[in-house]
C-alpha cells in the first residue's frame, strides 16, 4: 500500500467512496447524497489517497482503498473513508498516523475532527481525545456530532 496526494484523475472514485459507504446507509444516508469530492476540493485541501497497485494491470493500475483530506486552516480532518472493502486490514489507523506526520510537518498541533457517530470508536482507538458535541445543524445534518482533537506536535 501506498499513500501518495490525490490528483484531479482520482475525484471520481473518490466521490464514488464517499457515496458507497455503508457507514452512510439508512439514517445517515442524505449526508453522502449528491455529495462530490471535485477536482476544486482536490486543489484547494490537502487529500491523501491510499492505494493498492493491481497486478497486471496495463499502465499501472490502481485501486483506491481510502483517503483523507486534512484542512490546514483552521486545522481539521475534514473527510476521512476507508472501502468497505479495505475495512479491518489497518488502513485507517496508517491514514491517520499519515495525517499526524503532515500536520507536524505543517507545524500544526491539534486537529480537530468533528466524527460521523458510527466512527466515533474508531478515532479514540487511534488516539483522537473526545472534547465536546457538535450539535445537529438541520437540514444539512439532523444529529448530534462527537468532536475530538488529535494532539500531533509532541
């Protein structure tokens, strides 16, 4: 696996990840609807992707098994997915220390990341500290939001 920038070429499936998730099925359904992940959202942040080469594949193929956007001002995780399919394999936890290097590197020293609430275990796992709720904001998003911080300069 490799984690490289996100380019313009990768919008598509990276929309596409956004919208298939079944972390976003039932109730949280109407968030991921329409949503896009464009090539003006690929300039203007800071997104990483995740990859996995495909054997074979003429002009070296790749497979997109996650990706992460990190804003550098104000300092926030703003998306982050992993494939239902890349799920379990420690994807996630490697965007995450990813993100922590770029963020050091940017002199930042506390991400915040407001979290989808299924997600919520997963950040303090990879060591995200719960600081508040971030209340519903209808029609956009009807529930309440776990916020945390990842605290990257040591």
């Amino acid at each position: 696996m490799l984690i490289r920038r996100a380019e313009e070429r990768d919008a598509a499936r990276l929309t596409r990840l956004v919208r298939s998730s079944r972390a976003y099925e039932g109730r949280y359904s109407s968030v991921v609807e329409g949503y896009r992940v464009g090539p003006d959202y690929l300039a203007a942040h800071q997104v990483f992707v995740a990859v996995e080469e495909i054997p074979g594949e003429e002009g070296g193929g790749e497979r997109i098994l996650g990706f992460y956007s990190l804003m550098v001002e104000p300092a926030e995780l703003d998306l982050m997915f992993v494939s239902d399919q890349a799920q379990g394999f420690g994807i996630g936890r490697r965007l995450v220390e990813h993100m922590r290097g770029e963020a050091r590197s940017a002199g930042i020293g506390r991400v915040r990341v407001i979290s989808h609430p299924p997600a919520e275990g997963f950040y303090r796992r990879v060591g995200a500290q719960p600081v508040g709720t971030v209340p519903a904001n209808p029609p956009a998003v009807m529930w309440d939001r776990p916020e945390l911080v990842f605290l990257v300069v040591e």
